[in-house]
C-alpha cells in the first residue's frame, strides 16, 4: 500500500510538471486578478492592460501554467524577480511602460517565443538574451535602444525584430544584419545626421 502511494505521488508530481499542450484560440482571457485567482492554475491567458499598475502584481507568480502576460499600458518600470516561476510562459507585452532597462528576469522564461517591450525608455539588451534560444518575436519599436550585444546572433530562431523608430548609423544596421542574417528586421530609414 504503501509502495502504490508513493507511486501515485510521484506520478502526480511528474504530471504536474510537464508542459501541458495548451490551444490558446480555446482559451478564457482573464482580465482582473481577483478572478484570476480564484483558480490560478486554469489561467492560461492573463490581460492586465490599462490597469493603472505601478507594480507587478506578486500573486501572477502563482499562475505557473500562464502563457500569455498582457501589462501594456501601464505604469511600470521593473518586473519581481519572482516571475521566473512563470516556465512556460511564451508571450509577454510590456508595450507603453516606464522601463528604463531590459527586465533581466525575462532571460530566465526560456519558453518566450514573443517579447514586446516597445514605446519604453529601455537602451540595452541583456548578453544572456541568448538564453532564450525559442525566441521567435522581439519587438522594441520606439525605445532608446543604442546598442545590440553580439549574443543575439545565437537566437536561432528569431523570426522578426522590430527597431523602426530608433536612429541607428548604416554602420551599425548592417552589423545587426549580419548578427541575424535569418531574421526579418524592420529598421527605420537612418537620418543624415550630420548635415
């Protein structure tokens, strides 16, 4: 009996933990937390938007089966370290926030295959953005961008990067072109800055 209750315990852990194939057309979006944490494990689709937010809500953390993160149109400038619990989140919108800098926490959600930080201050990406090696989607339209670390070359599958609205010299586009020669990067035209 005792062996059969062990067995059970194990295989509910094992259950627990693996990647459930989810279709997220199917899914409900959840659009307040209070709702959402009435069964924080059935939410699958979490849209925050124009919330007013200031801080990220800690109890997202506790949705380990989210996919979909919506905080666009808020008020924020950092994400909680704690939201490295959110393994298999694949898609995150940062869009019109205060952030400054690239959340470093986003490097460790190695299921992201959409990030869309644009229209923030943020001025760098991170060397470890080579972690997210399922990265499909970056976008970081309208940001102060000023530099491209050469780990990016190792986003395999990075399928489009979006940089319009941000002044980069010729020199540097063609750099960034040569990082990700299989990448759709949409650059704006370059100003003639000098004259």
């Amino acid at each position: 009996m005792r062996t059969l209750l062990l067995a059970l315990i194990l295989l509910a852990s094992v259950v627990s933990t693996a990647q459930v194939e989810v279709d997220l057309d199917t899914c409900k979006t959840y659009k307040s937390i209070e709702e959402a944490m009435k069964h924080p494990e059935d939410v699958f689709i979490l849209d925050l938007s124009k919330h007013k937010l200031k801080v990220v809500p800690e109890v997202i953390s506790k949705m380990t089966n989210l996919r979909v993160l919506d905080l666009s149109k808020n008020k924020l400038s950092q994400l909680p370290s704690s939201l490295n619990s959110l393994t298999q989140l694949e898609e995150i919108n940062l869009n019109r926030n205060y952030f400054k800098t690239f959340p470093v926490v986003l490097v460790e959600l190695t299921h992201l295959k959409k990030i869309v930080i644009s229209q923030n201050d943020v001025y760098g990406i991170p060397y470890d953005i080579k972690n997210l090696q399922q990265l499909e989607v970056l976008d970081m339209w309208s940001t102060n961008l000023y530099e491209i670390p050469d780990s990016m070359s190792e986003l395999k599958n990075l399928k489009v990067f979006d940089l319009r609205v941000i002044q980069f010299s010729d020199e540097e586009k063609e750099r960034i072109s040569k990082l990700l020669p299989n990448t759709k990067i949409h650059f704006s035209n370059s100003c003639n800055c000098s004259n």
